[in-house]
C-alpha cells in the first residue's frame, strides 16, 4: 500500500485527493501560504472539472446523446473518428476553437461575450454539492439542496444576456421566451422539491441519500408526482427538446444561440448538456437515493451507481428529446400555471399531512412504505381529476381520414358517402 | 371523367346568366368581354347549373398584337372544366379587370401574370412583382423581351445591360 | 471566521466586486446594464453572507434576488419602450448627487460613533432548522406583518397599472 | 397579453434563411409579442424563368425543365407535361407504358409525402426522428428511381408517347420491398404522431381552412381534401387509365393543419394499394408510342392537369405548329396553395404560422419556377 493510499478499495478515487493533499503539503513548506491556497482552489477546480465535467460531458453527453439519438432515427450517429467515433466530440471541440467567433456590429459586445462564460461557471459549480458515493462530495454544506437550485438559476441570466445582446429578433425572442418560462417554471419546481424536503426533513443532499439509506425506500415511490412534475419543470428550464422553446429551431432559428458562433456557441451548447447531467444527478440524488442501493452498495461501489443512476435519467432527457413534438409557448406558459403549480400544491399538502402523521406515530419505520403505496394511487388519482377538472378530454378525434370514393363536392362530417 | 366544354357551350351558359358578356367562341374557349368579366364570372360562380366555383389556372399569354388572358374554371359538383379568355389589345399598357374580387385564388396569378407580362389587373388589391424584384427592367415573357443576355427588351429600347447600369435594378426597402 | 488569508482575500474581492457592480447599476445609461450590474451586486452580498456563515441566507439570496426577482426586473426591462439603447435622463443627478452625499455622511457618522461589539465565534445555532424556529416563534409577528405589506404591495402594483378601459370594465361591474 | 400592456408591433422575417421554410421562401410577418398580426410573401428567390426558356426548346427537350420545379416530385412533373404534350398533338400512349406511369407517378407521391410528413413533423418540434424515419423509407423509392431512370431525383424518366426504357428486371422485386414496407411504416409515423397529445395540441384547429375558402382561393391535393372537399383529380378526370385502379379519396373533418397531415398518411396508404394492382396487372407489349423528335403538333392550345402530391398540376400550352411551345404555363400547386396563407396565420402565434407553412408543403422550386 502506497502512503498515499488511505482506503483499501481499489475504486475509492477519494484517494487522489490524498494524492494532491500531500503535493499542497510539500509545497506548503517552500511557497508562502497564500499561494498554497490559491493553488489548491485551482486544482480543485481543474480536477473537478477534468473528473467531472469533461468526461461526463464529453463522451457521456455529446457522444452518448448523439449515439442514443442516432439508434432512434435509425441512423449510425458519429462512427468515424477514432473507434467507435469516440474521438468525435473532440474532433467537434477542435473544429469550434478554430471557427471564427462572430460579433455582430450592432451588438452588445460586452455582455455577448460574457454570456458564454457566465453560462459555464455555474454548470461547473453544480457538482460541487452533489454526493458521488459516501463521504464522496465536494462541499458537503447542510443547505446543499438550496445551493443546488440557487446556482441553477443563474444560467438564465446567462441565457437572456445572449438572447438580449445579439440584436436580433430571433435572439430577442429566445430571451423573451426563456424568462417568461424560468417565471412559469420555477415556482412548480421550487413546490415539488418541497415536497421532497418536507418528507425527508433535511436540505442536505447527504441527508436525503442519509434517509433513503435509512428508511430502505427512495424518495420517488413516496413522492412520485414531484418526481415528474420536477422532471418537467427542469426540462423546461434547460431547454430540453420537448420544451425547448427558447432555442425552438423550427421556428426561431436557434433562439438566443442564433448569432454565436464558433466556441462562444460550443460552450453553450456542451454546458446544455452539462446542466442535463447535473440535473440528472440531483434528480438522482434527490429522488433515486443517490449512491444507495437497497444494501447493493456493500459491494458495488456507491459512485457507480449513483453514475448508472444518473445516466438513466439522463437517458429519459434524451429519450423524451428524441420522440417527442415541441409544445407552443403558451400551452407551455398554461401546462405551468393551470396543471403543474396545483398539482405541486396539492402534493405539498398530502406530504406535510403525512409528515404530521409520521410525527405523532414517532417516525414508525413500516408506515413509509404505507405513504408510499397511498401516494402512487393518490398521485395517478390526482393527475387524473386534476386534468378532467381542468377541462382536458382524451383525444377521441378519429386519427383516420374519412375514405371517399367518388369525386365530387364538400362533404360535411357526419354525411355517410 | 370531366367534361371540359367546348366555347359555345360556355358561352351559353355565361350568355344565359349575363347577356352580352360572350364576344366570340372558338373550339375550346368563349372569349369574354373584358369589361362585362367580373360580373359575369361571379354570376357564372354562384350560378348552381354553372357551378364554375374553383378557378383553377389563370395565365397570360402574348400574341404579338394582343394578351390574352386564360381563366381555367371548374366545377367540383358538376365536374366540369370551361376555359374564358379575355384579350387586351393595348401593347404599350394592357388592363384587364382583375377577378380577384371574385376568386381569391386569383391574386398571386394575376401578380404573377402582371410581373411576368405587365398586364395590368384593374381593382387588384396589391398587384406588385412577385417573382422578380421592383424596377426589374421590362416583362421577360412577352414575346419580343430576348432570352439571350443583351437582348432588347420590351418598352425601353435599349439593351439590358445599358438599362441595368443606368438605374439600380434592386430597389431598397427600407 | 474572517481572520485567515482565505476569508480576508475573499471579503477584499466581494466588497471591490459590490461596490463597483453597485456604482455601475448608478452610472450605467443602458437599462439592462444597471440590470446586469444589480445582479452581480446581489451576488456580492450572497458572498457575504456565506463570509459569515450565514450560508442559508445566502442561498436565499441568491434565490431570491438572483433567481426571481432579477429575472421579473429582467421581464419588466423587456416590456420597456426603447428601454434598450440610452437612457439619458440626467434632469435629477445634482439632486441625486446630493441626497448621496448626506446619506453617507449619516452612515460615516454612524459606523464612527456606534460602539461595536466583536464576538469571537459565530452563533451556534444558525441552521435552517432554527432559523425556521426563530420566524415562527420569536419574530413571527414581524413576519407576517412583512407577508401583508408584500401582498398589499402585489395588489398595489396590480392597480397602478391597469389600463384605463379595465378600470372602465370594473366600474361597470 | 397584448391587451392589457403596450407593445409595438415589429416585424420579423421568417426565411429566406429559415430551417422552416423548405427553401428560399420568406413569410414578412409583423408581430405583437408573439402574435402574428400581418403575414406577407416574398418569393421569387429561385425564378429561373422556365416558361420562357421553354419557349425556345423543343417539345422533348423541356422534359428535363420540368423536373427542376418541384425537385421533390420530378416524376409527376415530367407526367402532367408528357400528358399535355400527348393531349396537344393527339397521341396514345400503350397500356404499358400508361401503367409504368401510374406505379412510378405514386411511388413519387409515396416518396414526396415521406418527405412532407416528416418536415412536417419537424416542423412542429420533433426532433428529426420523424423525418428521419421518412426519409429512411424515401431512400428505398429513390434506389428504384435510380435502377430505372439513372436518376435518384431528377430522372427525367417520362416521355412524350410512353417512358423513357422500359422496366429493369430488379423493379419489380424491388418495388414488392417497398410495397411490404410501406404499410408498417405508415401505421408506425401515426403510432408516432397522429396520437401524439403535444402533435395534436400544436396542429389541431391551427391554420383552420373552411371548404368555401379552400375553394375560392384554388386550392388543391391534400389541402382541399383536408377541408372535406372530395376532389382528386385521379378520380373526377382519370389518366393514364386510372380509372381501372381501385383506391378512394381521403378526407378531412374540419380543415386544420392536422386534416392535412392525416390526409397526407393515408394518401400513402392508398397509393400503396394502387401500385399494388399496377404492379400485378402490368400489362405487356410497347412502353412508348414513335414520336419525330421534333414533334410540330397542330395548331391549338391544350390544358392537361393530374394530381402530384401536391395537388393540381396543370401545364397550358398553345402550338402555333412549330417545334417548340408558342406559350408553356406550369399551373404549380404550391403557388397556388399558398394563396391562403395570410388568412390562415394571422390570428395565430409565431410557432402557429410554421405549423401552417409546414402543412402546406411548399416546394421552392415549384413557386419560383
């Protein structure tokens, strides 16, 4: 065992931090201690962004989606550079660095240029609350939850800078759809996670994984409508197809992306994906029990499953991408406010009832599992009444023309021919 | 199978329904009074024995001396196809009424036949160049506007590319 | 927790960071750059309050100020008229200058004379939890008053701008 | 929302750089917020002035032009000019040579529609898989087009008289391929979108069109049947014996853009059961009666129209006995189609009126000429 090593699990990559820690020391002898702590903050934030970004981003993200998304339209995806076209991402990076990154004249410059970089900062910052396996998360903070979505709110302003700055209509558009939507959106999200902290009792990430390890149940079966109205909700704030009317191709060109170019739109258009991981490993984390796995977790190490559990859901992202038409932005605007916001409220109230519930029976480890079977049903009740109250009917229309079969003039429906 | 009617008997029926709109048939068309066309056609349209209800071509053509322009109309009930002319006999500015008001389906046509030929539509709504740009020179489907780069072109007696250098073809829009 | 090169690097960063971004929400002629410049100034303060600990009510700032209500300043900024080039309305910086001027004079007076107290250690309890606690029990009076200022506040706004005809309807009704 | 705060409206080009206009085509739109208050066309972009060069080419030697105007369905083109042609100048065409016509004419409808529920599709958001799974099965049709004609898209493949060569002993296996597959295929884009909660809510009642406007703006295909009217010209004025073949015309409820689509689905299917009993009943002998090159047809003036997958396709010539066309009009569908376009995006939002453009099926090369 080398003295670096601390843990005797091969897998335990906490011991290249181990590994840094002593560099930091030995240089603490000869440097000053203030450029010490400047160099660990710097290697902190390569070595998360090298472990955590990058790979996730690149070979998950671009080449995995763009893979996944080729089986679905029945084509190949990426196969030519390197093996398997592993290297295409890269190829793609190169490509982007050397294009010119185009200003219009007209344009905003400071703000166009500042987008892109503020656009990256918080996908990078993200992570830094997420547990990766036990023990494995980089600042564990007992407002992490909080953290979480306080840093996932800044891409916006990022976003709406481009939109705003670019000068032109598309763009103008893009910006004017996505901060109409985070308006919309964020309360219903806000509401599910609620739910989730409410039942669980802690704001601390470690203390959701915590409470899944400790009840044997992971958040979504007692709470599974936030789960997809959450799903939705970061669906619509990332951009993600179905909801993607901010950077709706088929309508506003590329929305706020419209006048970058080069690697000022590569960065956007990798931290898209790095936000979707992200939130995929908050979802994870949040509603899946992160690194847990029903007592699995003895013998697999935690962080791979909480990366297998991550990419399924990142999976359902490009998934729902893949097959599904894009809503118009006020259907979107009214799916929030008339289906999502009630439908948050009403699981709010049903957990923090449950919670009292819990209370008073001293936290009776079996009735979990009782909530969790009466909140499916509730939930598929509630999703149910909710959609008929709302006025919503499923579509009966015939999905077939009528058939003719003589020529002639306006048959009006309903007329036998 | 649709029954396209000869010139007479189009003619009867336009004549039934507006007297004295028909000017001369021939084989295949009923040559109409220009200034008797719309009328007639309206009346030919919510006629229910005529039934001519969707119009379907409408195009220019130049014979030299005269335009004529063809008014394909045809009935879905009655699957019927007649075939109107109207001639315009002023080179220099030929006018036609226009039956826009009649069919909407006409507007792009007869724009189309105004940019191409320069035939006028009198009471169009918007009749503008739609295929080529405003202050194209002359009308590249009459028959003395050359195919060939140079050729000279109707109306300006000069060759094309004299006229193009003289006044900027695109015009700006604002 | 601000003795150390960290923490002490940090707070000189954040207050040059806050106070420019605050000087430039003033002199800024673009809306939307006052806008920008807000922002990154209700970030500073976030930085702060993490500076002292106070890491929920940092994050709540940040939620809060940075998540929601820049983003509906952005929405208004939108909704603005000719909002996006020049805003050169300059009739009222010789007063502005001057209420600036008295005010931080009252300020500098203030931090001057007002005896400090200095604690060695941050307050044990500053979690969620007892911050929760402490709004319902303790100060919930305040709190609720708060909540229906706000609301009063909500309807306000919604009053001021109703168009003239919506009123007509209303009187109407 | 644009009543209770003020807005400006302003305008906004939608093409003719647009991935949603299919082509050079630009909509002026004026909006208010999202609203579209005021569409205008601008076209004119692609004009090559065909009419007018056909006009100095003889009558053979303007097949190939007619495959340049609506590139997506040249075979149809070349069809409804041959039959203009034959029309003018009085000549039959041989049973085999009209029934290669019919089975190539509704492969290209198969293949055009392909391509127009998938941009269709994509047009309303669906992220390419719809249309990559069209052109998946379009591929197979241009294969066949290219073992039979040369070409996969301009094939140039009819002739005044009958068709160019006749069958290649691989057609038919292969055209039996795409008549296994095409059924699934329909049956698999519906399952896709035609059930589709979000395709419904963003193509039902959008861009709705009454059967009098439908009629009175000259429309045709697939947007005057979407709007309930029975009118194909394959029926009410049969050629190249269409009469023989068993197939019905499918319509629309109340005109909308998701009307169209529907419509456009089981176009295919029907096609299919048409080349189907093409294909079985092919008869033998000649694919092409002897025309003179230069062919001088007798005085006089001839409209001939079929239906393309687009719609009415008519060609107007007028002889005065020379070799080439005095006058040569293409009667184009998606000019024509166009002309409501305005009525049927104003009133509706931004995404609405590419909806609209999308169920119309434009071809660039078909309104520029």
């Amino acid at each position: 065992m080398t003295p670096f090593l601390t843990s005797d699990r091969w897998y335990d990559i906490r011991d290249l931090g181990n590994l840094s820690s002593a560099i930091l020391e030995a240089l603490d002898k000869v440097l000053p201690f203030e450029v010490v702590y400047i160099l660990a903050a710097v290697i902190g934030f390569v070595a998360s962004f090298l472990l955590f970004v990058l790979p996730s981003q690149l070979f998950v993200g671009v080449y995995g989606e763009r893979r996944l998304i080729g089986r679905m339209q029945s084509r190949l995806g990426p196969n030519r550079v390197g093996p398997f076209g592993l290297l295409q991402p890269i190829a793609d990076a190169i490509k982007l660095i050397q294009k010119e990154a185009l200003t219009p004249t007209q344009a905003d410059r400071a703000v166009m240029y500042v987008a892109p970089i503020l656009f990256v900062m918080p996908a990078v910052l993200l992570w830094a609350v997420i547990p990766f396996g036990e023990h494995m998360v980089i600042a564990d903070i007992p407002v992490s939850l909080m953290y979480f979505l306080a840093v996932s709110s800044l891409p916006v302003i990022a976003t709406f800078m481009a939109g705003w700055s670019a000068n032109n209509k598309y763009s103008l558009f893009g910006a004017m759809r996505i901060v109409s939507m985070v308006i919309s959106y964020e309360s219903p999200l806000v509401l599910t996670l609620l739910g989730a902290v409410v039942l669980t009792g802690t704001i601390s990430l470690s203390g959701m994984v915590a409470w899944a390890d400790e009840f044997n149940i992971w958040v979504v079966f007692v709470q599974p409508l936030a789960l997809v109205i959450y799903f939705i909700c970061v669906s619509a704030e990332l951009n993600r197809t179905p909801v993607d009317i901010a950077e709706a191709e088929s309508e506003i060109v590329a929305g706020y992306l419209t006048e970058y170019s080069g690697m000022k739109w590569g960065l956007f258009y990798g931290m898209d994906i790095g936000y979707a991981l992200a939130a995929s490993g908050f979802i994870t984390t949040v509603f899946l029990g992160g690194w847990t796995f029903f007592g699995l977790e003895a013998w697999i190490p935690g962080w791979l499953i909480f990366i297998a559990k991550t990419y399924l859901i990142y999976f359902l992202f490009i998934w729902t991408r893949g097959t599904l038409p894009r809503l118009r932005a006020d259907q979107l605007m009214a799916f929030a406010w008339k289906f999502l916001l009630p439908l948050g409220v009403f699981n709010l109230l049903i957990v923090s009832t449950e919670r009292m519930l819990w209370f008073e029976q001293d936290y009776a480890k079996g009735l979990v599992y009782v909530f969790a079977a009466v909140n499916i049903a509730l939930s598929a009740v509630l999703v149910y009444v909710w959609a008929r109250f709302n006025g919503y009917r499923p579509e009966r229309t015939p999905t077939r023309p009528r058939l003719v079969k003589q020529a002639g003039g306006y048959i009006p429906v309903g007329e036998r021919s | 199978m649709t029954r396209e009617l000869t010139g007479s008997e189009a003619a009867a029926l336009a004549e039934a329904l507006v007297p004295g709109s028909v000017d001369r048939t021939t084989e295949t068309a009923c040559y109409l009074k220009p200034d008797r066309l719309v009328e007639t056609l309206r009346a030919l349209r919510d006629d229910p024995e005529a039934n001519l209800v969707h119009l379907t071509n409408l195009c220019g053509v130049d014979y030299w001396d005269h335009f004529e322009v063809v008014y394909h109309i045809q009935s879905f009930e009655k699957n019927h196809l007649a075939c109107f002319k109207v001639e315009a006999w002023d080179r220099e500015k030929p006018e036609v009424p226009s039956v826009t008001p009649v069919f909407h389906g006409a507007w792009m046509q007869e724009c189309e036949a105004y940019d191409l030929f320069g035939i006028q539509f009198a009471g169009h709504p918007n009749l503008y160049r739609i295929l080529l740009w405003e202050g194209y020179p002359g009308w590249p489907l009459r028959k003395d506007f050359l195919a060939m780069p140079g050729g000279l072109q109707p109306g300006l007696g000069e060759f094309a590319g004299v006229a193009r250098r003289q006044e900027p073809p695109v015009k700006v829009i604002e | 927790m601000m003795d150390g090169f960290g923490p002490s690097l940090a707070f000189w960063v954040l207050a040059a960071i806050t106070l420019v971004a605050a000087g430039g929400v003033m002199v800024s002629r673009n809306l939307l750059h006052a806008v920008l410049f807000l922002i990154l100034t209700f970030v500073g303060v976030a930085g702060f309050f993490v500076l002292l600990s106070a890491d929920f009510i940092a994050m709540a700032q940040v939620i809060i100020y940075v998540g929601a209500i820049a983003v509906l300043v952005l929405f208004a900024v939108l909704l603005t008229p000719r909002s996006s080039r020049d805003n050169s309305e300059t009739r009222w910086a010789a007063p502005g200058i001057l209420l600036a001027v008295c005010l931080a004079a009252i300020f500098l007076f203030v931090v001057h004379d007002t005896a400090w107290r200095t604690v060695d250690a941050a307050p044990a309890n500053l979690s969620a939890a007892s911050l929760g606690r402490a709004l319902l029990s303790t100060w919930v009076v305040p709190f609720e008053i708060a909540s229906v200022l706000l609301t009063a506040a909500l309807v306000g706004a919604i009053m001021l701008t109703r168009s003239p005809e919506e009123e007509a309807e209303d009187a109407l009704a | 929302m644009s009543g209770v705060i003020k807005s400006e409206p302003f305008v906004i080009n939608i093409g003719p750089q647009h991935p949603s206009t299919h082509g050079v085509f630009r909509i002026k739109a004026t909006v208010d917020g999202e609203k579209v208050i005021d569409a205008e066309m601008v076209m004119g972009y692609l004009h090559r002035s065909m009419e007018k060069l056909a006009e100095e080419r003889t009558y053979t030697q303007n097949i190939p032009f007619t495959d340049r105007t609506d590139y997506l369905s040249s075979m149809s083109n070349n069809l409804g000019y041959c039959l203009a042609v034959e029309k003018l100048a009085g000549i039959e065409v041989p049973p085999r040579g009209n029934a290669i016509r019919v089975i190539m004419a509704e492969l290209q409808r198969l293949a055009s529609h392909c391509m127009a529920v998938g941009a269709f599709a994509n047009d309303t958001g669906a992220w390419q898989t719809p249309v990559m799974w069209a052109f998946r099965e379009r591929e197979k049709i241009l294969d066949i087009f290219e073992v039979t004609s040369g070409a996969r898209l301009t094939c140039n493949y009819m002739r005044i008289g009958g068709v160019a060569f006749d069958l290649r002993p691989e057609f038919e296996p292969m055209v039996r391929r795409v008549l296994r597959d095409f059924p699934p295929f329909i049956d698999e884009m519906e399952g896709l979108l035609s059930g589709n909660e979000i395709f419904i809510a963003r193509t039902k009642g959008v861009g709705v069109l009454t059967p009098e406007m439908a009629t009175n703006a000259s429309l045709s295909g697939p947007m005057l049947r979407g709007s309930g009217i029975a009118w194909d010209i394959r029926k009410a004025d049969p050629y190249c014996g269409y009469e023989q073949y068993d197939f019905d015309i499918p319509i629309g409820y109340n005109g909308d853009s998701y009307d169209r689509f529907i419509v456009r689905l089981e176009e295919m299917r029907q096609s299919v059961r048409i080349i189907q009993q093409a294909l079985d009943g092919l008869p033998g002998g000649p694919f092409r009666t002897e025309v003179p090159l230069a062919l001088r047809p007798p005085k006089g003036e001839a409209y001939a129209r079929i239906e393309s997958p687009r719609g009415e396709l008519g060609y107007y010539l007028v002889s005065d006995e020379g070799p080439s066309p005095y006058r040569f009009h293409i009667r184009p569908p998606s000019f024509i189609n166009l002309s409501a376009l305005k009525e049927m995006t104003v009133g509706g939002t931004v995404a609405d009126a590419i909806v609209v453009l999308g169920s119309i099926d434009i071809v660039v090369g078909e309104i520029d000429r």
